[in-house]
C-alpha cells in the first residue's frame, strides 16, 4: 500500500510538473504574440515617415508603373498585417473551453468549476477523490492545458509567419519609395 502511494505521489508530481511548464508555454505564446505588435507598430511608424512620398505620389495625376507597384504592395502589406494581427489577437484571446474529451472527471480544477458549487459542496467532492481519482483529474486538466498550448502556438505561428511577409514587403515598399 505504502509503495502503491509513493508511485501515485510521483505520477502525480510529474503531471502537475507538466502542467506547470504547459501553462509557461502558454504564457510564452502569448508574449510572442505581442512581439507582432510591437513590430506592426514600429513598421507603421517607420512607413509614416514616407508618407508624404505616398501621399503625393497619389496625388499625382500621371501614374508611373512603379507607383502602382507601391500602391499594390501597399494593399499587400496591410492585408498581411491584418491577417497577422488577427491571428496575434486570437492568441493572446483567452481560450477556456478547449472542446476536448477528456473523459469522466469531477471537474474541480478550474475557477467556474470551484464557483459552481457552494464551498460545502466542493469540500465534499474533493474529499470523496482518492489518490487515483486525483491523479485522473490533474491528467486531464493537463490535457486540457497541452490541448490550449498547441491551439495558441498554431495561432502565434500564422502570426509571425505573416508579419515576416508582412516585413519583406514593407522593405520593398520603402525602397521603391526613393525611386517615385
């Protein structure tokens, strides 16, 4: 019995190990989020300091080729920002129903699920789980948990991936700016 305990201690300490470094990368997907951001608003801020060339070339009654180049590439750079942007708010959007199956559990782990219950109530469901039942709860919260990182990282991904797009063509546009 003593041994069986020790071994359900360990497992339970590697799970909420686990869960531990899932809810630090889920932290992680969401400061990187934040670094597209910051990178559209200096891009933005460094395509004003050009706007004057934009402005006037718009302005101008004989379009050059290369002007509608840069109003193309314009319309591209602030579809792909839009699209990263969108995607970097979906990550750093809290996510807490993961549609996943986990199976029969008591759900007691997250705050809805403490809240729900007059507190008599939650004692008493948390005191009737063994040592198993306990170890199935936090595998599943777990699951959940890994389900929520890779669904932020996917976001992230698309993020960044596009704002590096996003940056290419940025670069182009500034330098055909001093052509026009």
């Amino acid at each position: 019995m003593a041994e069986s305990q020790a071994t359900t201690e360990t497992k339970l300490r590697f799970v909420i190990s686990a869960y531990d470094t899932a809810q630090s990368m889920i932290k992680f997907s969401d400061e990187k989020a934040t670094v597209v951001f910051i990178l559209y608003g200096v891009l933005l801020m460094l395509l004003g300091t050009r706007a004057d060339l934009v402005v006037k070339f718009i302005r101008d009654p004989a379009i050059s080729p290369l002007a509608i180049f840069v109003g193309a590439g314009f319309v591209v750079f602030i579809a792909t920002a839009v699209y990263a942007l969108i995607y970097a708010l979906r990550t750093i959007t809290p996510t807490f129903d993961p549609q996943v199956e986990t199976g029969e559990h008591s759900r007691i782990y997250w705050c809805h699920d403490v809240l729900d219950k007059p507190i008599e109530q939650y004692f008493e469901t948390l005191s009737a789980l063994s040592d198993q039942q306990v170890l199935r709860e936090m595998v599943s919260e777990l699951y959940r948990a890994m389900w929520i990182e890779r669904l932020k990282f996917e976001r992230v991904g698309k993020a960044t991936r596009t704002a590096m797009i996003s940056l290419v063509i940025w670069q182009v546009i500034i330098v055909a700016t001093f052509f026009l």
